[in-house]
C-alpha cells in the first residue's frame, strides 16, 4: 500500500486527465534510490483506466547499447512503422536492427519515435512510463527527452523516474521524491516489525532512514534486538552494500540465477528459467548438489 505522497498523486492523476482530455504532458521523477519512484509508476500504471500503457526500464548493462531503450518502448508499436514518412521509417530500421545501413540521423530517429507514439494515441490515450532513467542508454535519452519536448496536442502522458539528474531532461518539469513524513515513516516501520520495539530504537531506525521507504524497511534488519527481521543495512548506499554482502553468501548457482533475473528486461519468469536451464545443460553454470535443492534466496 503507498503511504503519503498526496502532491505526488495529485501530479499524477492531473497528467493522466490531460491525456484523457487530449493532450501530453511529461513528468520526470527524480529522488534517492529506494525513496519510492517505482511504487510511484506503478501507481500512475494502476490508475492509468482508459490509458494504453507503454513502460521501459533503464538498465546497467545495456547503457553502452545505443536505442536499447527505444527499442523496448517502441516495439509493441512497430506495426504503426508503416505510417511514418519513408527517412524516419528507414532511420528507425536501422536503430532497431530492422535494416541494415550506416549509422542513423538521431533527429529521424526522435522524429520517427514521435511519430509512432502520436500514431498509436491516435487509437487511445497512451501513458509511457520510463523508470530507471539514469541508466537509459544515451542515444534513447535524447530521442525521448525530444520527444517530451514536441509532444503537444497528443494525448500522451511521458513518466520518468530517475535516481539522479539527466542532462537530456534539462527543462522539462520535475517532480522531486522526498522521504515520508514522521507518521508514515512510522507507519511503515512498523508493518515490518514483528513484536515488542523500544521507543529509543524505534526513533534511531526513523531518524537514520530520513523517510526513505527501502531504508525503513530494510535498516531494522541491521538493529540487533529488533524482533521479526535478521541482516545488517543503513542508508541507501549502506542498503546496496549490505544487498551485496547478502548475495555474497548464497550459493554460486543461487547467485547466477539472480543475476540472470536482473539482467533479464522483461521480467519474464518463464524466460529467465529457460535461460538458467540453458546455461545449466550447456555446463556453464553447473550447481553443487546442495545449492540445487535451495530453490530462491532469502530476500
Ligand atoms: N509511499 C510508500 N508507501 C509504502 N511503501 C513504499 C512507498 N514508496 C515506496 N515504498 C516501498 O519502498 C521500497 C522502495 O521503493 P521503490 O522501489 O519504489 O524505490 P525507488 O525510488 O524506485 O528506488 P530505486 O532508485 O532503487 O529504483 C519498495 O518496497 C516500495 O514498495
Ligand atoms: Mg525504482
């Protein structure tokens, strides 16, 4: 359940009225990691009734691959490639791998991207949510920050989430994600506290977390004497560390597998695990029997 975030919500919904009424409008999120950008998405996902959604996520691996997360948007869309001028159709091929050629005019391409997006919300309202944003790879940074910037009687509402600023986004409106307030940060604490906590330890999590929801739920676990939860954590650098310790002590084949998990996009299950399984049979990442039988990591 989200707590707080009222002004949040309210941008939101705002955004999502002017699509539905006809018109775009472009938000980019940015704050800490952990402070609740994502819970965010999936609220302007869930409340996006009317909306064809489109979502894409940044993703490490994937910076140095130029239109990556273009691609990713675009390619429910590509049936519409056949409305686009015959330059930006072309240009899109090439980012996309559709067709061969030299490297493609980045203005064709965010002409192209433009072109599709306004096309599909010819049919309906669309929503585009961009989280992960500071791991966009270059090239679809600057073709969706261009495309926020000449969306105007579309109705197309453009989401980005972001942990730090963007240079491309420079100039479109920003909604900064603070930490929660004193009663909500309580609040979520103690949904993840099982059992009796003392006052002094109580505050010390709140005031070391500053609001910020990952920390609120996993500092506990670094606290000893706090019922319910096992582990070691701090602020969101901290969290990250302590994510690596974690991950540091389970078995090898438990550790491929998250890492298969993570760099898969889709998020699919079913396609992580014929990869596992693929990577397994071909001998590359061969279990020790023990770590088999463990079947996920104790997140
Ligand atoms: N307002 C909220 N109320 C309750 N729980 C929240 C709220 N915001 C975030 N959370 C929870 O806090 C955790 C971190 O939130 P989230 O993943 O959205 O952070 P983030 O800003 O996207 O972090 P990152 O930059 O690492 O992607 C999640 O478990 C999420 O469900
Ligand atoms: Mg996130």
């Amino acid at each position: 359940m989200l707590l707080d975030r009222l002004p949040e919500r309210a941008a939101i919904t705002q955004l999502l009225d002017t699509a539905r009424a006809g018109h775009s409008g472009v938000l980019v999120m940015r704050g800490e990691p952990g402070v609740g950008k994502t819970a965010l998405l999936e609220y302007a996902v869930d409340s996006a009734a009317g909306l064809r959604v489109a979502r894409v996520a940044g993703v490490e691996s994937e910076m140095e691959l130029a239109f990556a997360a273009l691609q990713q948007l675009c390619a429910p869309m590509l049936d519409k490639l056949g409305s686009l001028p015959d330059p930006q159709r072309a240009a899109l091929g090439v980012a996309f791998g559709l067709s061969t050629g030299s490297a493609p005019d980045r203005f064709l391409v965010g002409l192209a991207a433009l072109g599709l997006l306004s096309e599909v919300a010819v049919q309906q309202p669309l929503l585009c949510v961009v989280d992960d944003a500071q791991w966009l790879d270059r090239a679809s940074a600057q073709a969706l920050a261009f495309v926020a910037r000449r969306l105007l009687a579309e109705p197309v509402a453009l989401v980005f989430a972001t942990r730090e600023p963007c240079e491309e986004f420079r100039g479109l409106p920003e909604l900064p994600v603070g930490g929660l307030g004193d009663g909500d940060a309580r609040e979520l604490l103690g949904s993840v506290i099982r059992g009796p906590l003392d006052e002094r330890v109580r505050d010390r999590i709140v005031a070391e977390a500053r609001g910020n929801p990952l920390a609120l739920l996993e500092l506990p676990r670094g606290v000893p004497g706090v019922p319910g939860v096992a582990g070691a954590s701090g602020s969101p650098g901290r969290i990250e560390e302590n994510f690596r310790r974690r991950l540091a002590v389970l078995p090898a084949a438990t550790r491929r597998l998250m890492l298969v998990a993570a760099a898969e996009p889709t998020g699919e299950p079913a396609l992580v695990w014929r990869r596992w399984c693929g990577g397994r049979q071909s001998g590359s990442a061969s279990a020790p029997r023990s770590s088999r039988r463990r079947r996920t990591p104790d997140f």
